[in-house]
C-alpha cells in the first residue's frame, strides 16, 4: 500500500526552492536611483597664497582689487596683481597690546573715504587708517569703533575677544562674530548664528554676505586639521538654515567677500596645522536653475 506523505513532503520543498528563487531576484535587482540634492554654490576657482607672516584676526575688502589683513599688532593692505596677491602698504597698530589668549579684531571700511577703521581685543582704542601716496596713513583714534546703528560704537570687553556694544535692529550683545556687511545677524558668545528675529545654526565667528539672501560663515566646531565655511540662507520662513558646508583644510579665522559680476570672490585667511596663515581664494557663483 503506497504512502502520499513523500509526495506532500516534494511539494513542500519545491515550494520553499520557488520562494528561494524569488527573494534571490530581489536582492539582486538594483536600487532606483536617488536625486542628487542641487549644489547651494557653485566653486569656479579655488587658490591659496604664500605664508602671511603673521596671525589674521579680521579681513575687509577695501575696493575691488584690494584687500585689508588686520593682524595683532599690525595692518596690511594687499593688492591684486593678476593672479597673485602683493602687499602695497603695512602700518603698526598704537600699542601698548594688552594680552589676551584668543585675540579678537574687527574691520569696517568706509570706500568712499579711501579709508578704513581697526580694532583689536589687545587694544583700548580704535585706528582710522587712510589710503594716500600709495601707502596707509593714521588719521584718527577713538576709544571705541564706529559701527553702523551703534551710536555708541564697539568696544572689546578687557581681557576676552567677546565685543560690546547696542545695535539697533541685532540681538543684544556681547558677540563673538559681527560683520558689516550683514548687519542684523551676529554670533553669539554660544557659538549661535542670531538675527534680531530668531537664532539660526551653529557658526564659528567669521562671517561675509555672498549675495542677497545667502552668507557665508565659518564653521562651529573647535579648531582641527580640518574646517569648512558654512554657506547659509538668510532669507525665507524658518530663520537662518545650512545650505552647503565647504571643507578646508585649516581652520577658517575670517572671512571677506566682495561681488565681481555674475560670481562672489570669497577670501578666508586659513590657520593651518603648523600655524601658518594663509589666503584662500574661491571664486563663486549662484547655481543657474
């Protein structure tokens, strides 16, 4: 008398080899493709000059073919010469220098006066330098920088790198970071990117307007081989937001931009591992839709 439980036992193990067979076709089949977020800024050129010299605390474009470099003790303004940049003019900073652990320094340049103001934390008053005969003059001293909507300027507080002063239209101080070209936003002591409307992300103090809408910050974390400059979007509901981070190789201590037609020439004076100070230079433009 013949036994049909063989015959269900080979439909079972055909049936477990028919679903073998499928799950082998789905692993084997390739994921669907994901879209590519779309770049936030386009890199046209990158370059870096030769060691400064001397630390950087502040950078300011001062007209389109030159650039101010405010060290601790000391100004220098650079000219562009095709490809390369070159030193046209260098003038000391009034001492005597207070000593402070991180030294902090800011830049306001007023172009139409060929002229340009500077003030360190190692410093009890500002400098207004002019630009005549091809070379820097002191003109004037003050006790505290002018600043746009600041009717009683800024001022280091003694011993920190941390500014003080009531702007109208920003959060309230003290601040880490604060950049003429774009007033209403600064970084707070926290390392917080603020506008008088709300906080946006982390960002380290170097700050630079690109364009309208968009700026350019450095990054909030601690020193290291390696850093980035945060592109972030100003405008739109939701505050200040990333929209790109740039790796650089050093850390980033400031940050100056200045439009050039249809691109953004962006300049950070880099720290690298062995403490040397360099230029970076990256030529930018505004992804076309």
């Amino acid at each position: 008398m013949s036994r049909p439980a063989p015959r269900r036992r080979t439909a079972l193990v055909l049936g477990v080899l028919h679903l073998s067979s499928a799950a082998s076709l789905l692993v084997a089949a390739p994921p669907l493709p994901t879209p590519s977020p779309a770049p936030a800024v386009d890199v046209l050129s990158t370059s870096r000059t030769a060691p400064l010299g001397s630390p950087v605390l502040d950078l300011a474009f001062f007209d389109d073919d030159r650039l101010v470099v405010l060290g601790p003790e000391g100004v220098a303004l650079y000219r562009w010469d095709g490809a390369d940049l070159a030193v046209e003019s260098r003038r000391p900073l009034t001492g005597p220098f207070l000593a402070v652990r991180f030294p902090g320094g800011l830049l306001r340049v007023a172009e139409g006066d060929r002229a340009f103001w500077a003030l360190t934390s190692r410093s009890d008053r500002a400098q207004l330098f002019a630009f005549e005969d091809k070379r820097l003059v002191e003109r004037q001293e003050a006790y505290a920088l002018p600043w746009p909507g600041c009717p009683g300027g800024l001022r280091y507080r003694p011993g920190t790198n941390l500014i003080e002063g009531t702007i109208t239209a920003a959060p309230a101080a003290p601040y880490l970071g604060l950049d003429d070209t774009v007033p209403g936003m600064a970084v707070s002591p926290e390392g917080i990117l603020r506008s008088a409307t709300g906080d946006g992300p982390p960002a380290g103090p170097a700050l630079a307007a690109l364009w309208p809408g968009a700026l350019a910050a450095s990054s909030p974390g601690p020193p290291g081989e390696d850093d980035a400059i945060l592109i972030v979007a100003t405008a739109g509901a939701g505050g200040p937001r990333v929209l790109e981070s740039l790796r650089v190789e050093g850390a980033v201590r400031a940050l100056a931009a200045r439009g050039r037609g249809a691109s953004v020439r962006l300049v950070a004076a880099v720290e690298e591992p062995d403490e040397a100070y360099r230029l970076l230079v990256l030529d930018l433009a505004r992804p076309q839709p």
